[in-house]
C-alpha cells in the first residue's frame, strides 16, 4: 500500500494534475513553515553551529533519488586530487542510535544505512553518521583529527549545522509540476540560494536549465561493467550479458534510471522497481527465473549481508561513477580554501 501511495504521488507531482491541484492548499503552509524556519536560523534564533574545517553539503530539494550518493563520491575523489583530506557524515538512514557512530568495514547497513556504507567503500574517507550532522561533524574530527574539509551527504535543509558550500542536485524530471509538498515534489521553492547546482542529465536543455536555476553543471551517471555478488573480484563488460535472460532490480529513489542505462548499454531487461531502501529480508529474487540479476551498488551492500542472497550465482552488481567537469570541483576547493578560519 506504501509502494502504491508513492507511486501515485511521484506520478502525481509531475504535472499539475486533479491530485496535485486538491493538494496545494496544504502546500502553502508547508513552504511558509520551511521558510520561517530557515529565517530562523539565519537571524540566530535558531542555533547552529559552525566547526572548525570547511564543510560542503550535498542535498537535493527535489523528494527521491537524484544522485547524492554518486556525487558525494566523485566529489570526495576530487577533494582528495586537490590535496585535501575529506570526511563524510550522514543522516544513515534506518540507523536507531541517537548518537553519532563511525562506520566502519564491519557495519551494517541496519545500523548505519546503506549509502553510507557505499561511501566508505568508494570514497575511501572517514564516514560518520547521526541525526545531528553538527554532532556527527565534531566525532568525525575528534577520530581523525587530519581531516581538514567535511562533505555533508544529504542535510541540505540541516541548518543547525553551518556550511560553506551548498551543492543543489536535480535530475532529468527538473522540478516536477513545480510546487512544494505534498502538491508537489520539493522541499523548498527552486528560488532556493545555492552555490552550485547539478543536474543528472545527459544534457540540460534551455527549459530545464529555466526551471532548476543556478547555471547548472551536467552529470553523467556511467557503469559498463558488473561484478559478481559473491566475488566483486570477478568483472565481465555489461555486454557478456546479452542474449541472456535478465532481471535489473533497484531499490532507489529513481529505479528507472537505473533500467535505462543498462538498456543503453544494449541490455534487454525485465524491470524490478523496490522501494528507496528496501531491506532485501523478503529475498525477492528467490522464486524469480532468470539467468542473470543485476542490481545497484546501494542494494549490493544490504544483499552481500544477507546469507540467503549473497551466495545467489545469477546476481551481480552494476557499479556506477558520475562524470562532471573537473571545473567545478576546482571552483568548489577554491571556496573552501578561502574559507576564514573558526
């Protein structure tokens, strides 16, 4: 039923549609609210904190997946090519504990969240994770105490901790029929300030560009290649796949994004769209018949903990980077470099 709603809503959230017309006037209050409460923080009201390193926040205000996670990587990746030494902290999502927690290669994804496990694994930085990301910030320093820059994956709307640089992602859908929630699919208005703003897209045609704002930068979400669950060790090119009889299941924000790259890469896929997160206990791959099964990196980390999945022969993992102009990341060290100290 949960799956249905969402699925109503993002359809919904596209247009503006009979559901999304008797929505609005609950949308009113909702942006009213979203803006107080920022007043609130920008006039000292409300506290927030600032710590002693630069911190850059990755978020979106477009509700589901966009691609943080891809570009929290590239951008970690980036920090450390300029000689910086970055730390990642995050939300976690389904994480219980209260206070902050280092995630570490034994981790599961049901205490820590799976994204940031991912994180750790590709970025090779420290991750730390809590509900209070000023929290989070300072347990980070205190255990590595060499990390001179933060990259805040998600939190954009986190103002309790200061940052430095806002990064604002969208993807091909821009911003949906425009309005905020539960009318529409943003958080806060696309007016939102920022520094710099990202759009997943192959090309970010003149309307698109309109509606986001911020002179975007494009992202090219790429993977030609897939590593077997069991043994990440073993790659074959997506194309060693064709002909065969293929499942691609996706337990992420936008799961269709993740069915047409592999199309593009000349699969023919039957599709298995998951909800955002999905926990995999449920083994939906058990009475599936295929040859093959690819899935996400995200989905990857919580099948590779589950003892009824991990040693499946048919699944494999679908590994992907962004691709963006090294030009931004270079616009975004300089911001942190002049940053006044604390």
């Amino acid at each position: 039923m949960s799956s249905s709603l969402e699925s109503t809503l993002t359809r919904a959230w596209l247009r503006r549609g009979p559901l999304a017309l008797a929505l609005w006037p609950l949308s009113l209050p909702f942006r009213l609210l979203a803006a107080l409460r920022r007043r609130l923080f920008h006039a000292g009201f409300l506290q927030s904190e600032r710590l002693p390193v630069p911190v850059v926040v990755v978020g979106n205000i477009f509700i589901g997946g966009t691609g943080k996670t891809p570009l929290t990587i590239w951008l970690v990746q980036q920090l450390r090519a300029a000689g910086l030494r970055p730390g990642v902290i995050s939300r976690g999502h389904g994480g219980a504990d209260e206070a902050p927690r280092e995630v570490l290669p034994t981790a599961q994804a049901t205490d820590v969240g799976d994204e940031p496990i991912l994180i750790a694994a590709r970025g090779g930085c420290p991750v730390v994770v809590g509900r209070r990301r000023a929290a989070a910030g300072r347990r980070l320093l205190e255990l590595h105490p060499e990390v001179d820059v933060l990259v805040a994956d998600d939190g954009l709307q986190h103002y309790a901790l200061q940052r430095d640089v806002e990064i604002v992602l969208f993807d091909g859908r821009g911003v949906g029929n425009g309005w905020t929630l539960p009318a529409g699919p943003l958080r806060e208005p696309p007016s939102r300030r920022r520094d710099f703003t990202v759009v997943n897209a192959p090309e970010i045609g003149p309307a698109l560009a309109a509606a986001v704002g911020g002179a975007p930068w494009p992202m090219v979400l790429a993977g030609d290649v897939a590593e077997r669950l069991a043994d990440p060790a073993e790659r074959l090119p997506l194309a060693a796949f064709r002909g065969k009889r293929i499942l691609a299941a996706a337990g992420i924000g936008n799961p269709g994004r993740f069915f047409a790259m592999l199309r593009a890469a000349g699969l023919e896929v039957a599709t298995l769209p998951l909800p955002d997160h999905h926990d995999f206990r449920d083994d939906p791959f058990r009475t599936v018949e295929a040859d093959i099964i690819l899935v996400t990196e995200k989905d990857a980390v919580k099948c590779r903990q589950l003892e009824n999945i991990n040693d499946d022969p048919r699944l494999w993992v679908v590994p992907v980077s962004a691709r963006i102009d090294t030009a931004l990341a270079a616009q975004i060290v300089e911001k942190c470099r002049g940053r006044p100290p604390a």
